[in-house]
C-alpha cells in the first residue's frame, strides 16, 4: 500500500489543479453565443442583454441593435413587445406597444413588415438612441442570425426616416 500512495497522491493533486481548469472551460452553448455575436459586432451590429418583456416570463435575452445612421431628432423609447396571447386590439398578432407608447403612426407599415421578417423566437422589437434591436432568444444559430441580421438591415433605415421629427419652419420676422 505504501507504494501506491505517491501515484495517489499525484493523481489527487493533478485532480485539483484541471478540475477548476475544466470548469471554467466553455461549454458548446457558450462557444457558439460567443461566435454569434462576434459575426454581429463585425456586422456592426451592437449586443445587449435585457430582461424579457413580463408577457414571456422572467429571464434574459439578448438584443441585437442595427445602429441608426443619424440620431438626431427621431422618435424613439417605444417598444414592440411578444405577448402570451394573439388579440385584435393588439398592434399585430400577438405582438403590442410596451406600457402603451406607440411609434410613430408613419413607421407601423414598416413594423408590420418587420415583425414578419425576424426569427419565431424573438421577443420584442426596441427603438433606443443605440438604434433599431430586436430582443431575440439567438436560437436556430448562423442561418437565423443571417434572416435577422439582412431584415434589420432592410428595415432600419425605412423605419429610422418615418420617425423621425421634421425640423420646424421657422417664420421670418417682420
């Protein structure tokens, strides 16, 4: 038996230096949320994380901004939001404006056209002085990333012009 106690010994000791190494390797999930949003950020696509919309339960998911190109004077703060159920009073499906503030009446056509573009799983549609996002729950991997980047890509600029404030006449002065 003493002669098996050093191998023991060593086999524990190595057991505690690559059981923490192992730990804090990443997981397969990990390794492709990473690779994903690395493909958006040289996209020019900004990622954040947010809490879902209280409709979907609790928990995050992550928004993927399409920046405006100019954002000086647009209408933003407003929020698409997934809700549980399809309704007719909602803005379309099951889809409703987060604590009733609405866009600009001249970019729901184009929201209309968006909420079709984007993937099944996304939670919410966001106008915020970063830019266009849509909350998504980054399921389906590189093939739907590309369908949500190409539909804010389509999207944002149309949306970005029919929110935006128009400058005031001035009047001359007498």
């Amino acid at each position: 038996m003493s002669e098996w106690l050093p191998v023991i010994i060593i086999g524990f000791a190595i057991a505690l230096v690559l059981g923490p190494v192992m730990w804090l390797k990443p997981n397969q999930r990990d390794t492709r949320l990473a690779n994903l949003r690395g493909r958006a950020a040289r996209e020019g696509i900004t990622v954040q994380i947010q809490a879902l919309p209280p409709a979907l339960d609790e928990g995050t998911a992550a928004v993927y901004y399409y920046r405006w190109s100019d954002r000086k004077r647009l209408q933003i703060g407003w929020a698409l939001q997934r809700q549980r159920v399809e309704h007719e009073l909602n803005f379309a499906g099951n889809w409703d404006w987060r604590n009733g503030r609405a866009a600009p009446r001249p970019a729901w056509k184009y929201l209309h056209q968006l909420v079709t573009s984007i993937p099944n799983d996304s939670c919410a549609i966001i106008a915020t002085d970063i830019g266009l996002g849509v909350q998504w729950r980054e399921s389906g991997g590189e093939q739907v990333f590309a369908k949500l980047s190409s539909a804010l890509a389509e999207y944002t600029p149309l949306i970005e012009e029919t929110i935006r404030k128009s400058s005031p006449i001035k009047l001359p002065e007498d």
